[in-house]
C-alpha cells in the first residue's frame, strides 16, 4: 500500500517537476518584457542567489522585495511593479480551487517514517514528503543522529519497509560520518547488514555533498533540481543550514543578507512542492539577546557566567530567525531539560505541541515513551539547553552510560 502510493507520489512529482520547471527555467528576457528593462534584469549586477550576478531567471527577480530590485537594478518603483507583475503571470502556476488542492492533497500525502512510533504518530506517519522540516538545537543534541537514521531508512530495499531511494546529504559542517552510519545501520537492521555487500550497497546510495560558501550550496540546489528528476532521488538533507548562510552573512551588506536568506528558502520550499520528497535542514540556536549562535552549549554559560541555567534556557531561539520560521511545514526543536533530552513537536499542521524524551543508542536515537508529553503556551516555541547539572542517557546495544554534558563530552 505504501509502496504504491510513494510511486503515484513519484509519477504526479514529476510530472509537476517537469512543468514547474519549464516555467521557473524560462529567461526573463523571454517573457516579454520591453527590452530595455529585460537587458537591465539579465545583465545588471544584483545578489542572484546569494551572490554577485544577472537577476535570469523568475525566482531570481521573485524572491527578492521591491524595494531591493529598485535598488539593485536601479529602475524606479513603477518600472519593478509592472516587471514583477508580468514576470508572475507568465511564470507563476494558474490559480486552483481549494477543492481542487484538497483533492490532489488527499491522493499524493505519503510520509517518511522516522520508526520512532510516537513521534510518526503524532505527525501522521512521520515525515511528510512534498514539505520543508526543520529540526533545530544546539550541536551536540542528536540531530545529525536523527538525520542519518532518515538516510538509512530510505536506501533500505522495500522489501523491509524502506523506499529504496538515493539521497543527497549536504554537509555544510564535515559532520557525516559515513563509520557512524554504517554502526547504526548494523545495529538497527542486523539481519540486513550481515548480508554480502549491502552495506556498502546501502551507502552508495547517498551522496553527500560538502558545499563550502553559500555560491557553492546554490550552485549545488541548481544541480540537485535535475538529479532528483534523473536519478530516484526521494530524500535532500541540508546539515546545517544555518552554518552556511551565517558565514555568508558574516562578510555581507545589508542588502545581500536579505537575498541570501531570500532565495534559499524560496527554492527549497519550491523544491519540495514540485518534486514531492521529503526535504529536512538543520538549524543552530543562538542567543534573543544578540546575533551570537551557541554551537554548544557550554559556549551560551560561559557568555552567561553567574546566572541560573533557567533564565539561560529563556534566551535561546532558532538562529535563522522568524522569516524561515513561518515558511518550514514542521519544526522538531531538539532540547536537554529535567535530566533528559527531548524532541519537541513544536510547529505542525496535523499535530499538537507534544515533546517525547530520547537517548542516543548505537542504533541512533530511541525514545524514552512513546506517549507525548503535552506542550502549551510559550513552552511550544521555548528551546531549552541546560548547561548545569544535567545528565544524559547513551545507551550501547549491553549497556547503558550515564554522563555529565561536559565540553569534551559534548564534543565526543
């Protein structure tokens, strides 16, 4: 049943894939602006995707306000406005009734499941395709873990309930580990890995791509588009996508930060609706109070000698801000609170806010009770990250070591 309708998700992609993309790839110049304005789109010197560049292509002159592309193309507000409109008419997709969208919602929804039965239960199934999920906390706290489990469940074969995909793993920080892979592949699914060359089968199967700047990681998107088109792509993991667009910004104007946050968002969220996979980023955490991220956790107590780990907890939010906030389908905040870590369901259309606790095994992440615990007001969107007498549970396939979250430990 679910391998039928992941294959009905995969015909109806890419036929959507094909069609969004033929509007999204065709030039500005094409589409029939007058010339003088065309010229100054395809050659004048703007941010196209995070970078200096012509502004081509639709998303490129879309994805940016008004007021930036008067300034960056140096056309007056009317000239934009009547540009922008006809740029949209020809590239946009036709309006839909909302029937219509809840009829094609009803027949493609499918999820990835994450194996951890609370969590699926709570998100429908697990990790919906066609959506942007966020998973967002300090480095340290499992989400590289919860993402190279997601890797391994989709190269499974189907025959043992997994989609026997390709995926592509963008691993902005050097955390992919392909020996840790492999442990929780051997762990999860012994009976599998003991098989001659399916380990190596399996792993062959992502592809992991280590952009350096942000130039690179949208050069990469662009890529990407067409191997997920060519090749059974049925999962993209970007780990992290906060590192990569803080260090851009580290050494940008004003003016080129807005765009760079701007067009990657704008493409991934597009990515998925048209090519219908799931599509999960990482995010740090940093401090309310300033610009800083906390890598670790350790680093926010040593910015904040003397005061209690409470008020520390209070003072901490998602690095890329209110903006990417809005525009991911789920965000899960990873966090350490009350001696345990926790998954927090924190935003969801089909789900309460609801936390479950967990440990890191040699199998990767498992959780404590499969039943929520429920989340209300400021707590939903509240990240916690004890610094101070906290303990963490890492259980081994025999045994089980309880730790104090020390530096060196962290960077264990």
């Amino acid at each position: 049943m679910c391998k039928n309708t992941i294959n009905g998700v995969k015909t109806k992609g890419r036929r959507a894939a094909a069609s969004a993309a033929a509007m999204s790839n065709k030039l500005i110049c094409e589409m029939g602006l007058p010339a003088s304005i065309a010229n100054v789109f395809a050659a004048r010197n703007g941010f196209s995707r995070g970078c200096c560049g012509p502004l081509p292509l639709p998303q490129d002159a879309l994805s940016l306000p008004e007021f930036d592309l008067v300034a960056l193309l140096g056309l007056d507000l009317d000239q934009v406005r009547s540009a922008v409109a006809r740029i949209s008419e020809i590239a946009c997709p036709p309006c839909r009734t909302a029937l219509s969208l809840l009829e094609d919602r009803a027949r493609s929804t499918c999820h990835l499941p994450t194996r951890l039965r609370g969590l699926d239960d709570a998100l429908c199934g697990g990790i919906p395709f066609g959506a942007l999920t966020e998973l967002v906390g300090p480095s340290g706290i499992g989400k590289t873990q919860f993402c190279l489990k997601l890797a391994l469940l989709v190269a499974l074969p189907t025959c043992y309930g997994g989609l026997n995909g390709r995926i592509i793993y963008m691993d902005t920080e050097s955390k992919f580990s392909s020996s840790r892979l492999i442990e929780i592949g051997k762990s999860s699914f012994p009976h599998i890995f003991q098989s001659e060359g399916m380990a190596q089968e399996m792993a062959g199967r992502i592809v992991v791509l280590r952009p350096s700047s942000l130039s690179e990681f949208t050069e990469s998107l662009q890529q990407i588009k067409l191997m997920i088109l060519q090749h059974d792509v049925k999962l993209l993991i970007v780990d992290s996508m906060a590192a990569i667009l803080l260090r851009e910004n580290e050494r940008s104007t004003t003016v080129q930060k807005q765009h760079s946050w701007c067009w990657p968002l704008s493409f991934l969220k597009s990515l998925a609706e048209f090519s219908q996979i799931p599509i999960v980023v990482t995010n740090q955490v940093r401090s309310q109070n300033n610009d800083e991220v906390f890598h670790y956790s350790f680093q926010a107590q040593k910015n904040d000698t003397g005061k209690t780990s409470e008020r520390l907890e209070s003072h901490l939010t998602a690095a890329l801000g209110i903006q990417w906030a809005h525009a991911v389908t789920i965000r899960l905040i990873f966090e350490a609170h009350s001696g345990h870590r926790f998954i927090k369901v924190s935003k969801s259309p089909t789900s309460p806010a609801v936390a479950f606790p967990f440990v890191v095994e040699s199998s990767g992440i498992s959780l404590l009770s499969h039943d929520g615990l429920e989340v209300m007001g400021a707590e939903i969107c509240t990240i916690h990250c004890q610094v101070q007498d906290t303990t963490f549970l890492i259980r081994g396939p025999s045994h089980t070591l309880v730790f104090n979250a020390s530096l060196q430990q962290f960077l264990g």
